[in-house]
C-alpha cells in the first residue's frame, strides 16, 4: 500500500515565476492538507481540501492556490514566486468521517516526503 | 503568535537511558495533540497521540503525558535508541476545526551510543 507521494522531490524556479506541486493521498483517504516548512521551522498548515473544496485556510496569501481531483489527488499553485517562498512543502492526507460540518474524526494525518522548492 | 512551543531545540541523551521531548501551547481550545519524528530527507512520521479527556498514552517505548492545567505535554521514550536520533515535533488541533494541525519548531533528539 503506497503511502502519500509527491512529485516532484526537488525543484528549482526563479523569482516571478509560478510553479504546481503534487500529491497522491494514502489509499483510502480523502482529505489532502498542505503545510510549508522553512528551515528549521516546523510545518505551518497552507490549507485542506476535502469533497474537492478549500475547507479550511492559514495565514498564506492568494498566490498559494489549490486544488482537489474527484481521485483525491490535490496540487498546490504558487504564482509570483518570491525568494521566501523557498521551503520543504509537505502534503498529509487523512481519512475523514462522513460527517456534516466536518466534524472530522481525530485520525492522525500521514505525511508525504515533500518537495525541496528553492526559489533563486 | 506561536500557539504551539518547544522550547528545546536539541537534545542529547546516552543510549539506553530515557529522552523526555517538552511542548507547552497556550490554546485552551486544543484537544487532541500529536507527536510527529522527523529523519533528514523524509517527511513526519506519525509517533503517538493523546486526546485531551486523556492524562497519558503509551505505545511500546512512547509515552505521551498531557497536563491541561498547566497546557504541557511532553513525550518519553524509553529505553532511548540510537535509531531514535531525530527531530521531534509536537503537534495539536482542535476538534471541529477538521483536524489542521499547529506544530511546534521541533526538538532534534541525537542518542549517543
């Protein structure tokens, strides 16, 4: 069973340009998060996409965008990329319960190994 | 506003003998807390959880202790390994907020043989 995979694992881009990070969810999970981990830092949660819509958001700007397919795979957009936006992007999935409100159940969520953005 | 503290960036202990990892946090809204290790080059991996009607949870050489008065939680590993040399992260969230997670910077754990 494979566990939650990203593509790619390093990439390079220039300031200005825009990028697409993505991620295949465990089998059996339906709720993609994205997190953004600079250097010696510990994650900080982008946003969560559940039934293919932006659930829940953290403090990033518009340029980080998203994504959720009907398969449960998600991506994750960056336009106008700046020098900070370098960082370890994670994606972690989770299986959440059929709840209205999502009232999710409080499963731990499984990380991928992440994408070396460096932006130069 | 770091909602969520570990207030140790590193930590050396000697093989055998017991790493206890800190967190303290200052939301009381938080009720399920979590503990993530990370190795060089991979992503968190999911060690253990506690969710906050709980005082302690174990699992083999883990144990998580939670203290809502005092909004602490730390994690114990026993008998520490060198395979357990790591950075350490503490993570929590609150129940109907669908399970996003505010983590701490992270404690490296380094256990000499």
């Amino acid at each position: 069973d494979a566990g939650v995979t990203q593509s790619p694992t390093h990439l390079i881009k220039t300031r200005g340009q825009q990028v697409t990070l993505r991620c295949s969810p465990k089998s059996g999970h339906d709720t993609v998060s994205w997190y953004q981990q600079a250097l010696g830092q510990g994650p900080q949660f982008i946003f969560q996409y559940y039934e293919e819509e932006e659930r829940q958001r953290g403090n990033f700007p518009d340029r980080f965008s998203g994504h959720q397919f009907p398969n449960y795979s998600s991506e994750l957009n960056v336009n106008a990329l700046l020098l900070g936006d370098s960082a370890l992007y994670l994606c972690a999935s989770k299986r959440t319960g059929g709840n209205p409100g999502l009232r999710a159940v409080n499963t731990e969520a499984f990380f991928g190994q992440g994408t070396r953005l460096t932006v130069v | 506003d770091q909602q969520v503290k570990q207030n140790s960036p590193s930590l050396s202990v000697q093989e055998g003998r017991i790493s206890i990892l800190n967190c303290d946090y200052t939301n009381s809204m938080f009720d399920y807390f979590l503990w993530y290790k990370k190795y060089p080059a991979e992503g968190p991996t999911f060690l253990i959880s506690i969710s906050s009607i709980k005082d302690k949870n174990e699992d083999g050489r883990f144990t998580v202790f939670l203290n809502k008065s005092a909004k602490h939680l730390s994690l114990h590993i026993v008998p520490s390994q060198p395979g357990d040399s790591a950075v350490y992260f503490c993570a929590a969230s609150v129940y109907n907020q669908g399970g996003k997670l505010i983590f701490g910077q992270g404690t490296e754990l380094s256990v000499k043989p």
